[in-house]
C-alpha cells in the first residue's frame, strides 16, 4: 500500500507540472497494485483529456462508473471525453 500511495503522489507531483504522460505512467502503475482505486481511474482520465486521448479517457472514467455509479468527477470527465470525441468526428467529416 505503501507503493501505492507514493506513485499517486508522484503522478499528483506530475500533474501539477503539466507532465502529463509521466502522470499517465504513474497513475498506470497503481493500477497494476490496486484495481479498486477511483481517483487514479479519474486522475488518468484528466491526464488523457489533456493529451487529446479522448476515448482512453472515457474508458477510464467508464471504469470508474461501474464501480461507483455517482461519481461526479468521472460523469464529467467522460462528458468531455464524448465532447472531444464529438469535435475530432467533426473535423474528419471536413477532411
């Protein structure tokens, strides 16, 4: 647990600075030690909305609806990962 706690922290650290891939890298690794952990699902999904990842987003916070069925934080950010994903099908449809 004590792994854990410390990668979360390095992502949060990562995340503050904009580095948002290593955020991605950390928040990743403390899902291999605990599955069941929202906030790294919804911390992740920050990072990938950050990064355009959109659909990586709305899988993560997908993840975290199963698990808790009222999370605000990932009802939201899974709104605007469909909204990213809404304005990159607009912009193909234009190509």
């Amino acid at each position: 647990m004590e792994k854990f706690k410390k990668l979360k922290n390095e992502g949060n650290d990562f995340v503050k600075l904009g580095e948002y891939e290593e955020a991605v890298n950390r928040y990743s690794e403390c899902m291999k030690l605990n599955t069941e952990e929202c906030t790294v699902y919804t911390n992740r999904a920050l990072c990938y909305l950050k990064l355009y990842k959109y659909e990586e987003a709305k899988q993560d916070c997908d993840h975290v609806l199963q698990i808790e069925d009222s999370n605000i934080k990932a009802f939201y950010r899974r709104a605007l990962a469909y909204k990213g994903l809404q304005v990159r099908k607009k912009n193909m449809a234009g190509i």
